[in-house]
C-alpha cells in the first residue's frame, strides 16, 4: 500500500492508480498496477523486461489427437526454442514471421550506444524463452480443443536497455527528491525522454517478434508431429509496456506494470501457475481501470520464500498431471507460489468476461 501511494502522489500521475486483483510489490512500481501520467513515464515502473507479453493460439487438434506420452513433444520443444540464457547459434527469425526485419534492425543503430554493443545478443536471442515465470505451454479448453501458448519479452537486450535508462532517470535533478528512486521519471520535451522512448517502442517491438518467431517454431515442431493440424489467428498482448492512450478526455501515457489493455471488445490472455490453468479474456472497457485487466494471477509469496518453502516433491505432486520440469530449479514457480486464478478472475469481472479456460497438459520452462 505504501508503495502504490507513493506512485498516485507522484505530481504526474493523472487522476488515479488502477490496482488489478494479481497485485503484488515490485520495484519501484507495484506489480498489477497501472500508471496514467500527463508529459511523464517511469522507466523502471515499466520494468527491465519491457513488452513483456503473452501469446495463445488456438489449433484444430483435440485431446485425443494428442499422444498418451507427452515427454516427447515437450522435448522437441526445448530443443527447438532456447530456454533460460540460452540462444539460437543463428538468426532464427524469416519473413514468415514478419515482412520488415531490414527495418527493424536498421533502427538498432539508433539506439543507445550501450545497447548497441550487443547486437549479436539481441539477433540470436530473437525467438527465444528466458527464464523466471516465462513459459511455453500446449494446453486444452473445456471442449478438449488444443491451444499454443507462451510468454516471454525482449529478453536480454531489452533488460540491458532498461538498466541504462532508470540510471539516467535516477540522476536527473527533478528526481532526487522522491520517496523511492525506483520512481525516477523522464518529462516530456527533454532529450532524456526522447531516447526513451525511441529505445522503449523498438523494444516492445522486439518482445512482440519475439513471441511470433517463437510461436512459428512451435506451430512448426506441432506440424511435424501432427501434419493435419490447422492454427486460429493469434492472440497477443503485451503486459509491460507503455502506451499513448486516451482516458477521460485527456491524452496521457499509461504504463501497464503487470497488467494488459482491456478496451470493450479487447482479447486478452491472463494465465495462473504452471499447474493451476489460464483464461482467454474479452475486455469491458471499464474506463476506472484505464481499460485493464490483470496479467495473471500474481505472486503469493516472493521467489526466496517459495524456495524454502516447498520442495520438489511439492513441486511434483501441485504439477500433477502436467509434462514438465519437476526438480529444485523451477521450485520458486510452484503453483502454491501463486495467488488462485479463479479468484483473481473473480474478482475482475467488471474488467473483462471469460471466453476459454485453458488447462496446460505440457510446461516448458526455463
């Protein structure tokens, strides 16, 4: 609470925090909360992993077109999409996957020379997982149809960019006075937030190839094993991200920390635990929300508590049923790490309405 009253008493912020129901502490700004400011945004409300986001598609395979054995599939997964700090040896990215990547990669040039250092990081981690609670997943709605579903952002070079620009927030003179230096703010018309945001809007652009590369290569991992199968149009949405948007007739930029657009009409994704299953959601466009919705359930309890806490026998026995890593490394994702997503879908029912409910039957995880 101390920390989402600080963020509404910044002099910038525009008439109120909107809070979702996975809200839980982050850095700087709560996680689960968004941030509407006139002429202003925080770098490090928007966070290290920016366009951070989640993608779902729906196939023509059912359950029963699904193998008794899972492990197979999930580790032809693996193998086809880096997880953790791993990367592709090569650029992984073709024009399936987008039309324009000549000018997506001209622009790397013109970004912080920091950034531009690590060019060949930011090439072969194109189309990759990451770690901490990314995930690809093959699931099932309740008519037994099979969904495609990840999450991931702009991995290290969108972390890299991120560092760079909250130090420089961090240092400006209208900043030293603040409650929390993790609220540090760029203001409109100075250079500082211009290169911001020209690194900011490149970089959720990269999150969001990110996410189409690697759905490709899962679709085509799914084509190999089931060539009959046929795909939906994606559905996509970003969860760490900043916005030019329009709310109450004023014109301001809404940071979504852990968060996604709910307009009337909007399809979001809003997934629980690895063990727990996920929502496909149509947004209300409940203006006191600035038109969001959660970006998931949210965490119960932080990552060092979940770890001495549960085992990975406790792991086992919450991931029943699911095709995935069970051992000490992924242990702090244990679903009872993680506040219920059915209550916390609940209790958002003025923000969106239910239009699948997923169940995941494979996990892969970083």
């Amino acid at each position: 609470m101390r920390q989402l009253h600080n963020i509404a008493a910044l002099p910038w912020t525009f008439k109120h925090v909107a809070v979702m129901p996975d809200v839980h502490y982050g850095m700087g700004a709560t996680v689960g909360s968004v941030i509407a400011m006139r002429g202003a945004v925080s770098p490090a409300a928007v966070g290290v992993d920016i366009g951070c986001g989640m993608t779902a598609v729906r196939t023509s395979l059912t359950a029963d077109d699904l193998p008794a054995t899972l492990a197979p599939l999930r580790s032809r997964l693996e193998k086809a999409i880096p997880v953790g700090f791993g990367a592709h040896k090569e650029a992984a990215f073709n024009n399936r996957d987008a039309k324009d990547w000549e000018r997506f990669w001209k622009a790397f040039d013109d970004l912080t020379p920091t950034v531009r250092a690590n060019s060949a990081k930011a090439v072969n981690q194109m189309g990759t997982l990451g770690g901490g609670n990314h995930f690809i997943e093959i699931c099932l709605d309740t008519t037994g149809q099979v969904w495609v579903m990840l999450h991931s952002g702009s991995r290290g070079i969108g972390n890299i960019l991120a560092q760079h620009h909250i130090e420089v927030a961090r240092g400006l003179a209208h900043n030293q006075a603040l409650p929390d230096p993790d609220l540090a703010v760029f203001i409109a018309d100075t250079p500082q937030m211009a290169a911001y945001r020209h690194d900011l809007y490149w970089a959720q652009d990269y999150a969001r190839r990110n996410r189409t590369v690697m759905l490709r290569l899962v679709c085509d991992v799914l084509r190999r094993n089931f060539p009959q199968v046929k795909f939906d149009d994606p559905i996509s949405a970003h969860h760490n991200y900043v916005a030019e948007e329009l709310h109450f007739g004023e014109e301001v930029l809404v940071t979504r920390k852990g968060a996604i657009r709910a307009g009337l009409g909007d399809l979001g994704i809003i997934p629980g635990s690895m063990g727990t299953g996920s929502y496909i959601v149509r947004g209300l466009g409940n203006p006191d929300s600035f038109e969001s919705a959660s970006h998931g359930a949210g965490r119960r309890m932080s990552r060092n508590k979940a770890r001495k806490q549960f085992t990975p026998e406790d792991l086992a026995e919450q991931t029943r049923g699911v095709e995935c890593r069970k051992d000490s490394g992924v242990v702090d994702e244990i679903p009872g790490a993680y506040k219920d997503i059915d209550e916390v879908i609940r209790a958002q029912d003025d923000l969106v309405e239910i239009v699948a409910k997923l169940k995941q039957v494979i996990c892969v995880k970083g």
